[in-house]
C-alpha cells in the first residue's frame, strides 16, 4: 500500500506545474540573472591589481627613496608602477587619471597627493606615512648614537607583526555568494509548496481528494508517509539539480567539499517541505489561504536572511541574532557559507544538526495536526 | 427481508448554533436505490460526511453493515464507494493512472485490480479517454472519470452526492443509466440529489430533507399519496367570469382553482374524468379553449405541499 502511494505520489509530483516553474526553472533563470547582475562586480574583486604613481624630486635625486621604490616595482606582480617626472607633468597625468597619486620628496618627508578617495590611495598614503616615519626614526637615531644605525635600519628592515594570523579560510570569501546562498536557500525553502500539498492532499476539510482518501481502507498515517516521501525525494533532485547549475554552469565557487555541499542543500530542501507540511496541517483556512501564508512565510525568512538586501543578516544579528538561529532560511545559507568559509566542519554540522532538527519538529507537528481523525466541518 | 446495509439513528449535528441534523434516522435496505432530495443546505451532504466518519456529530449512531462506522473502519470503507459533489482526481494524472490509484487504494492484488480498472473504464465509457489528463475532458466525461474512481474497487454500498451537478444531458442520462446498472449488479446505492426527476427515474426508495429534518420518506408512490392533490388540470383560455369559476369549483375533487398567466389552474384531489368535467362547464359557456394538459404530482409538490415551499429555485 505504501509503495502504491509513493509510486504516484511521485507522478504527480512531476507534474505539477508549481514544482517545476518554482523549484527548477526559477532558481536557473534567477541564477543566471544574479551571474550577469554580479559579473561585473565579480572581475573588480581582483582588489590589488597593478596601479601608477607619479614620483617628482625637486630636490634632485634621491637614491634611498629610488632603491625602495625599485623594490616595491620589481617581481612578477607588482603592486605599484611608478614613473618618475616633473611636477607639471605629475598634475597632467592625475588629472587624466593615469596614475592614482602623485609622491613628492620634500627633501625632509614625502608628501602625497590624490584625486580619489579609494584602496589605492590608501595604499599610497600608508605607503608615505611609513617611509616618513622610518626615515624621522633612522634620522634621530643618527644624530643620537651614529653607531646604532646599522642596527635600527636592520630592525625597521624586519616587518615585526603583532598580530598572529591564522587562516581559517579553504574557499573564497567573496561577498557576493551570498546571494547564490540565500537563492540556494530559498530554492529549499519553496519546497514549502509541495509540502503543503502533503497537507492539503490529505485533509477531507481542504480538498476534494483529501476526502476521497479518507474514505477509502488506506491509514492515514501510510498516506502521509508516502506523500511526504516523495516529496522529499522531489526536492532532493530540485536541489541538486540547483546546485549543479550554480557551480558546474554559473561556476559559483562552493570551495572543495561539494559533497557537503550537496548534503547541506538536499536536508535544507526537507526543512523546506517540512516546513510547508506544518504550516498546511496547522489551522482551518482553505487551501489557498494556506498557500499564500506559506509564501509569505518563505519569502519573510529569505528577506531576512538577506536575499533582498545583503546586509540584512548583519543587521538581524546585531539586534536581534536568535532570529538568525531559528530562522531557516538563515540557516541554511550559513550552513554553505560556514562550509565556504571555514576550514574546520564543525560550524557545518552545527548548522545541519539545526537543520535536522527542524525538519523533525516540523514533520511530527504536521503528523500530529494531519492524522486528526473527524472534521467540525467540511 | 433483505438485510440492513445503513442505519442511522437519531444524528445531530450542529455547526455552532445552526442545527444541520436535528435527531435524523434512517435505513437503508440492501439492494435499493435510496434517494436523498432536498434542496441546497438541507442536509444531504452533512449527512453522508457523517455517515462516512467524514464529520464528527454531536450526537447519534451510524451503523454500516451492522457494524458501528469509525474512522478507523477499515473493513467496512473497503465495501463502500463514494462519488463526491467535487470532482475529486489526481489533475496530474491520466484517465486509466487516476482510476488505478484509487482502485489500489481498496484492491492490492495487481492482476484483479488491473482487470478492475479496465471493467471501470469500460462502464464509464472512457475507453478513448485512458491516456487522457483531466484537464482535457469535457465537465461530462471528468464527471464520469470521477465516478469511475469511486466504483472501480465494486464497493457493496456506493454513495453519490449530486453526481450530475453541471452535467450536461447525455452525460447525465449515461450517469443514470449506469447507477441503475450498478443496482443491477447488487450494489446498494444512496444517491442525493436536488434534481426530483433524476431521483424520481431511479430511486426505489426516497427520503425528503429539510433543514436537517427528514420530512418524509417512502416509495416515490407513497409519497405523492401523501400529499391531497392527485393531478393538475391546466387550460388555456380567457379570465373566466366569477360564475364559471365557482362553477368549476364546485365539481367533484376540485378542491382550489385559480386564473393566473392566461390559465385556468384546477386542482383535483383523487378521482377520475375530472377533465371532462371541468372541460364541460367552460363549453356551456361558450369558452374559447386553447392548450390543454393534465398534470400528475410530482416530488417538488410533495415537498411544496410539506414544507410550504419549492423544492428548489426554478433556474436550478
């Protein structure tokens, strides 16, 4: 009997229209659109390209600052270029926006001037203060104690870091794919819909066919159990196929452990219809009124979760960070993301126990509501 | 005496302060084709949803094949089949897979079952349609698939709760027909319906419902001899004058007249020639007389008669 259930619950599964438009088509065409939206955006990552600089000396050539700029232009891939000119020229070329900043040597420090406020020019300005600031220190030390200068320019030449840093990082930790999260996200979360249908499909009180199955010899309980199955199984290939696309086709980088990826989308795609399965067990409204509660509930998590506006999460979690634990959606984008970011699973699994767990409370919660035996009214 | 298949005894069901079914009792004898009429929001479907553990009660019994009915009653939901007032099918699936999954929710055994379904689908006439989605039939033949759902299982009790709403004739009369094949073949049948004539063409027995009340209950003969009119005389012809009328109304059996459209109305209440009669008194005067016809009762005056009102609404 649960075979027969599951053999067409799967059937007709396939072939309901919202299962394909929602939960194939749509996250494709919103992938590809969130590709071509970020694309752009994507190639300006690469932050520390090359940039130019306009070094004028007044005063006559300066070998110390000469040798130290060489250092920095020299190698395969060097931060700065730096051309090397009067003042008039240097104006020119910023104003025509062929270099980001011109360095001039006083004779006593190194002044900078920009055009823009951006990384570069942050770069520049870091540049100078520190040049400044060892040749104030080597200058000092020189008229103090003329013999510890070897030993004060050894020790600036060494780059002491106070902080230790550790890199806890295996993928990449670009911002934008965030997006593909939160999209992966909601794509598990539209299985709402179909678990809905487990609901509806069963209860006499919401549908026509619900009533005829409570008619016949079937338990309720091997119904239920079918349907909800084989809507597991539906959104477990929505899922995966959602994730192939994104990385194999849009090349989302998921980081090397796309095994967990997979795992991580297929438990958020049953938290998804688990989900869908309460809010349809849950109350006394009609169907439709359940379907739009259903998309109102999904599409509030993944707003909050910041598929609308990307520092949505950040912001929740500043104020009100127990929506972020409980809210799925949130959970299982940061599930990929802990999976992105850290080396270490342990976050991960944090994350998919979470999953786990809702996905539990929420079936037993439709289980308990469903099974209900005779209706007040029809 | 044929065996008792449903007894209903004293069901109450209240929605609130509304009363649905105030202390009902019925029973259904094997082999019949009893008749539910009454018009909209009288009952008829509460009372199948409760007879099929569908709706809770307040108060009552039901009992089905002399065993209490449950929600849990297995055995018994095997015997029973039920065609809905909703056209109750899976839209994603085609004519032959809809009656397939129904049918294997009741028959287990492939082969039987398979034999099943083909035997539904004959009797329904959807041997064109098999590969058909429900979305391409016509409202007729989706009312068919629907019932071919319902029996394809041969359930001992089949219930069908206006199976012909927004039905086109032929469909219907294919519908009918096949209810009464189904008799034939030794199933019982409730069948509730608004549409006296269809419950007068193919009920054996028929109980009148009324604001959850059964009003009255019987052969469709038994019943119209319940009511004091026995046949309708109607005659096309000018206003008759005061005189004539009470002329007419004075002949024997008539019991009322009235004059209303361009008719003459004469009721007559049991015996015989009261045409002639009444046709006599308007020659004597020199009438000038158009269409004729006799009317018999039918279950809207039974139920007009009862209940002071139609049995339902003259666009139904």
């Amino acid at each position: 009997m649960f075979r027969h259930n599951l053999k067409y619950s799967l059937l007709a599964g396939l072939r309901v229209r919202q299962v394909i438009i929602w939960l194939l088509i749509f996250p494709i065409a919103l992938g590809i659109m969130f590709k071509v939206a970020f694309g752009g955006i994507y190639e300006k990552q690469d932050l520390f390209t090359t940039f130019n600089a306009a070094v004028v000396m007044p005063n006559g050539e300066n070998s110390t600052l000469r040798s130290v700029l060489d250092s920095i232009e020299n190698g395969d891939d060097p931060m700065m270029k730096f051309t090397y000119t009067d003042a008039e020229n240097a104006g020119k070329l910023l104003c025509d926006e062929k270099i980001e900043g011109i360095i001039t040597d006083t004779g006593t420090e190194l002044t900078l001037e920009v055009a823009g406020n951006g990384m570069n020019e942050t770069i520049l300005k870091a540049f100078c203060d520190r040049y400044n600031a060892n040749v104030r220190i080597i200058t000092e030390a020189a008229q103090n104690d003329p013999a510890s200068v070897p030993a004060v320019t050894a020790a600036l030449m060494q780059d002491i870091d106070t902080v230790n840093t550790e890199d806890l990082s295996v993928g990449n930790m670009n911002y934008y794919d965030e997006y593909f999260y939160n999209l992966l996200a909601m794509v598990a979360l539209f299985g709402a819909l179909t678990g809905l249908t487990v609901a509806v499909d069963n209860q006499a009180n919401l549908s026509a066919l619900g009533a005829r199955k409570n008619c016949s010899p079937t338990p309720k309980s091997v119904s239920l159990s079918a349907d909800l199955v084989s809507r597991f199984a539906l959104q477990t290939v929505c899922m995966a196929v959602a994730v192939t696309f994104e990385h194999f086709v849009l090349k989302i980088d998921f980081g090397d452990r796309l095994g967990l990826v997979y795992l991580a989308a297929i438990l958020g795609g049953f938290l998804g219809v688990s989900l869908g399965f309460a809010v349809g067990s849950i109350g006394t409204m009609d169907a439709k009124l359940k379907q739009s509660i259903s998309t109102s509930v999904i599409m509030s998590f993944c707003f909050l979760s910041g598929l609308m506006k990307g520092d949505m999460k950040i912001i929740i979690e500043e104020h009100v960070p127990v929506i972020n634990r409980i809210n799925p959606a949130a959970v299982i984008s940061d599930c990929f993301h802990a999976l992105n970011v850290y080396s270490d699973t342990k976050v991960y699994f944090t994350k998919i126990l979470t999953m786990v767990i809702m996905t539990v409370f929420f079936s037993i919660l439709g289980f308990i509501f469903t099974r209900r035996r005779k209706y007040a009214s029809l | 005496m044929a065996d008792t298949v449903v007894r209903i005894d004293s069901l109450v069901k209240r929605y609130k302060d509304l009363i649905a079914l105030d202390h009902l009792s019925l029973e259904i004898k094997e082999g019949e084709v009893f008749g539910l009429l009454g018009p909209n929001g009288s009952g008829k479907t509460t009372t199948i949803n409760c007879l099929l553990s569908l709706l809770a009660f307040d108060k009552g019994e039901i009992e089905i094949f002399g065993r209490k009915m449950t929600p849990t009653a297995y055995d018994i939901k095997r015997e029973i089949g039920i065609i809905m007032q909703n056209v109750a099918v899976f839209e994603e699936l085609n004519v032959y897979d809809n009656i397939n999954y129904f049918c294997g929710l009741y028959i287990t055994d492939k082969e039987q079952r398979k034999q099943y379904v083909e035997d539904a689908v004959r009797f329904v006439g959807l041997e064109d349609f098999r590969k058909f989605y429900p979305r391409k039939l016509s409202g007729g033949l989706l009312r068919r698939l629907n019932i071919a759902c319902g029996i394809a299982h041969k359930p001992k009790l089949i219930i069908l709760d206006e199976p012909t709403v927004a039905v086109d004739p032929q469909s219907r009369n294919r519908i009918l027909e096949g209810i009464e094949e189904l008799n034939r073949n030794g199933a019982t049948i409730i069948y509730t319906s608004h549409y006296m004539e269809e419950v007068e063409q193919i009920c054996t027995r028929i109980a009148i419902m009324d604001k959850g009340h059964k009003v009255a209950e019987g052969t469709k003969e038994e019943l119209k001899k319940m009511i004091k009119n026995t046949e309708t005389i109607s005659i096309e012809v000018k206003e008759p004058s005061g005189e004539i009328m009470d002329q007419v109304g004075s002949q024997p059996h008539v019991y009322l007249t009235e004059y209303t459209d361009g008719k003459l109305k004469v009721y007559c209440s049991g015996g015989k020639h009261n045409l002639i009669r009444i046709l006599g008194v308007l020659q004597e005067h020199d009438m000038h007389i158009g269409r004729v016809y006799s009317e018999l009762p039918t279950l809207n005056d039974v139920f007009l008669e009862i209940t002071g009102k139609a049995l339902r609404d003259k666009e139904d």
